[in-house]
C-alpha cells in the first residue's frame, strides 16, 4: 500500500517505536503507584519521554502534559481560558477539536480569513481582530487541508502586546516543522503523539506554558489526602492510569527526531509536495498549492465526487482521505464545501516512490474516466 494519510495518523514509524511498546507492556505496571520495580520502570519510562519531549520543544519537563490526542490537550486548553459568551479570535482553517469546543462553550467566535498561503495577510487579519475584550486568540500552525502554514510567531507577538492568551494547534507541524512555544508566546500548544512525532495512537501533548484547569479529576499518585487537584504539573492534568506503552513509544519517536529533526527532514518532505502538486498539475487537475505550505496537499479529481475517487484510490493501492477532514471551517474559508477535497499528506518517512506510485494511480484513474464519458457521450 501506498499510505498518503499521514495528517490523518503516520503509519510508517521508525522500529524501535514499536518495539518499546512492546516492551513496556511486557515490563512497565502504573507508574506513581507503587514503589516495586516494575513501577519504578514506568515512572522512569514516562519522565525518559517527557524530558525528550522538553528538550524538542525548548520546554521544562513539568510542562510537557500527556493526553490521549490533540483534542484532548485542545479542550483543555481551552476549557481553562474560556467561559460562556467570551469572545475568542480563531483562525478561519481551525479544526473541529476548536469550534466544537468553543461551540460547547457558548463562545462568541470570531473567525479570522485570508488568502490560504499568504502569511501577511493572515498577521493583517489577526491584527485587526484582536480588539479589546478578546478572552483567548487560537490559531492553527499547518492546515490539516491545504497544508496553508500560518504565521503563529506573528500572530503570538500580536496577542502578547495586547495581554490576549493564545493557543496553538500544532497537530500537522509537530515533527514536520520547528514547533517553538516559548517564540510564540504561546500560553498552551497542542499536538497528537501519532502524527509528525511518530508516536503510538492513544498518546498527545498538552505544552503548558501557563496553568490549566484539569479536564480530568482523580488519582495521581501524588497528595492522595487532597480532595482537589494537585497544582503543580504535570500532575495537575495527569489523572488515572497513564497510558505508559504508548507513552514509551511515543519517546522513541520524539529520539528519532531529535536525531535528525525538521530542519534536517523538511526540505526533503517539500520537494515530495512539489512533485506531487507539479504532476497533478501536469495531469490538469486543481491543486491547492502556494509558497508557504507542509506536509498536506488537497485536490479534486473532475469527474468523481471525492469519496468516490478515494474508493478508487485505494482500490489501486492508494491510501488518501476525502471529504471534509474534520474541518468544515477551512473548507469555508477555501471554498470547497460542501463536497471537501481529497487530501494527500507526508511524513517524515515518506519515500518518491509513494510520490510516483500515486501519480500512476492517478493517470489511471482520469484515463478510466475518460473512457467511461466516451463510451457514454456515443451511446
């Protein structure tokens, strides 16, 4: 199989990931609570992967939170900042995991657009947005869509100057691009395990650079006489049994990394986009491609609604995604409801045979569409 689903979760990871989830489940019991070997084990298994993880994003350990996903880090982030009627400023390309939330929360949303991959024109944007009275600015750093990178350094200064808290959601940049909370002044950053940091499914981030409201409450191994949440991190949101496999493999995906990290990896995982997006156009298809784009590539296939195409793709040996990603924000704002697009994404183990082998596909795919419409137009 062709796996181009990347943004969706990686697939392809490096061995040892694998092989330390596979190890922690043969060694590891529940870190925290107990003082015997095999819980000693798990508690210096969870703090290997926090500290590799503090050292990948400039951070101190005590401010790495583990989650199940991204959506899990999300709501709490932002279930700590805002409160019902708040005004919270949000980029026009957020995912689900935001307006669903925000939604939930009763928050007046004010959705910023933009031209997709014009980071000016987003700084513009946000500036003009963030007026008094804005409780919390939240900006996706890559679009799980269009792959659009937006300039959350900027966007982070604009929020500090004006006292505004601001969240990140670094889900499709995390492994692929640098991911620098400190630079951003952001107050919390969100990220799955599973995706550009190689990690097991079941296993996120939560980057507390200001103190969060539990999501979750209950036993932490820690101030047991206590009937309210220890404030001190990590253990203020690590309630109940942490997933330690997953966690063990997600630190061996975070080591790959720091050994060959995304300044070293990006530029060979952009020139697989370009190729990508200049065959299909060569094919003259539409491709939602611009300058200041990662990891995720969105066209359409004339012809064939999305799933559709998706079942033929996959038929051939292709793995993408159709439809609406989650994200019916950003297809707003690019345009492309209701249908949504198909959607190709890359890891950092992406190789130019996937690249080639998905272009082949996609010359058969449009030379059996053209022989159906011809076979039809002589009936």
């Amino acid at each position: 199989m062709i796996y181009l689903d990347n943004a969706a979760t990686t697939l392809k990871k490096p061995p040892q990931v694998a092989q330390a989830v596979q190890e922690a489940l043969r060694r590891c019991a529940n870190p925290g609570r107990g003082g015997h070997a095999a819980a000693r084990r798990a508690e210096e298994t969870v703090f290997r992967t926090r500290s590799l993880a503090a050292r990948f994003f400039g951070l101190e350990p005590e401010q790495i939170c583990f989650t199940a996903n991204a959506t899990e880090a999300l709501n709490t982030a932002l279930r700590t900042l805002v409160r019902p009627g708040d005004r919270v400023v949000l980029s026009g390309l957020e995912h689900n995991a935001v307006t669903r939330t925000l939604a939930g929360l009763g928050a007046e949303m004010a959705v910023v657009t933009a031209p997709l991959f014009d980071p000016a024109a987003w700084t513009e944007a946000f500036a003009r947005a963030l007026t008094p009275g804005t409780r919390a600015a939240v900006c996706i750093h890559v679009s799980n869509v269009f792959g659009a990178i937006l300039p959350v350094a900027e966007i982070g200064a604009l929020c500090a100057a004006r006292g505004i808290p601001f969240v990140v959601d670094a889900s499709q940049s995390a492994g692929l691009l640098p991911v620098e909370p400190v630079a951003w002044n952001a107050a919390f950053t969100a990220m799955p395990g599973h995706k550009g940091l190689l990690g097991p499914q079941g296993t996120g981030l939560l980057l507390c650079r200001s103190l969060p409201e539990p999501l979750r409450f209950g036993g932490t191994g820690s101030r047991s006489l206590d009937q309210t949440m220890p404030e001190e991190l990590p253990d203020r949101l690590e309630a109940g049994t942490l997933n330690v496999p997953g966690i063990a493999g997600l630190g061996e995906g975070i080591s790959y990394l720091l050994r060959q990290p995304p300044e070293q990896l990006r530029p060979r995982e952009e020139q697989l986009l370009r190729r990508a997006a200049a065959g299909l156009k060569r094919l003259g298809l539409p491709v939602f491609t611009g300058a200041e784009q990662a990891g995720v590539l969105s066209f359409r296939l004339p012809g064939l609604d999305c799933e559709t195409a998706a079942e033929r793709y996959d038929a051939l040996g292709v793995a993408l995604r159709a439809g609406l990603h989650c994200a019916p924000l950003a297809h707003r704002t690019g345009g492309t409801l209701p249908e949504g697009t198909l959607r190709l994404s890359l890891s950092a183990l992406s190789e130019p045979a996937d690249v080639e082998g998905f272009l082949t596909a996609t010359r058969r795919l449009l030379e059996n569409i053209q022989s159906v419409y011809q076979k039809n137009t002589l009936r």
